[in-house]
C-alpha cells in the first residue's frame, strides 16, 4: 500500500502541472497512505474538500464550462499528434524529432484526456444538473468530529 499510495500522490503531484486529474490523485494518494499514516489521514477530509470545490467552480458557467471541454479535447489531440510521432521543425534543441515521441507518451496524453471529459460530465451532471454544491468546511468538520 506504501508503494501505491505513493505513485498516486507523486504522480498526482506532477499531474497539477501536466495534463492529467491531480487533484484527484493526490486524493487517491492520500487516501491509500490513511490507511497506514496519520499524518495523511488528517489531510485527505481537507484534499477532498479542494477537490470537489474545484470540480464546482469549473462548471459554475458556460464558458468555463466551454474551456474545460476544448482543453481536454486539445490533449486529446495533442496525444493523437504526439503519438503519430511526425517530423516537426527543428527550433533551438528541440527537432526534427518530439521529444519522448511516440503512443507511450501519446496514449497517457489520450487517457488523461479522456479522463477529463469524463470528469467534465460528472461534474456538470453532479453540480448543474441536480444542482449539489461542494460541502462547506463546517460540513466537513463536523462530518469529521462524527467520526
């Protein structure tokens, strides 16, 4: 579970700034060291709340929702490209070949994509469509102190 948990939270980690779910693997992460360290179970009720608050605030209007939808079809289509592996221009260090080119990199790019457009829905569905909100941190504590 040591070893698991953290690859989820390192590669959740690196997914904040790549193309990829962070937030939710950092969550998944956390959720998997809980069950051998207290230093993560007391971060996972705090992971979650961030998570979820941004799953709302990305879907709160249409143009974000607009965004998040084109954003994820673009890594979609950057995997595509990435995986196909073509002949680019040779710019400084960077050609005639990408770097890390071919499905290994394209397929990951594909899959986070995909993920994304999955999450998208989940969260229109969960927050436009039958209209949940994220909870509070009130909520969440004293979800908490029940425990």
């Amino acid at each position: 579970m040591l070893l698991l948990g953290s690859v989820l939270l390192v590669v959740g980690i690196a997914a904040l700034v790549l193309p990829g779910p962070g937030l939710l693997l950092v969550l998944a992460g956390l959720v998997v060291l809980a069950s051998e360290f207290e230093w993560a179970a007391r971060r996972v009720d705090w992971m979650r709340e961030q998570a979820v608050g941004a799953a709302e605030y990305g879907v709160q209007t249409v143009l974000r929702i607009m965004l998040s939808a084109f954003g994820a079809v673009a890594v979609i289509a950057s995997g595509v490209f990435w995986g196909l592996d073509p002949q680019i221009p040779e710019v400084w260090i960077i050609g005639p070949e990408l770097p890390f080119g071919g499905w290994g990199v394209g397929g990951g790019m594909i899959v986070g994509g995909v993920i994304a457009v999955v999450l998208l829905a989940y969260s229109i569905k969960r927050f436009r469509i039958d209209g949940d909100t994220a909870p509070s941190r009130e909520e969440v504590r004293s979800e908490r102190a029940e425990r």
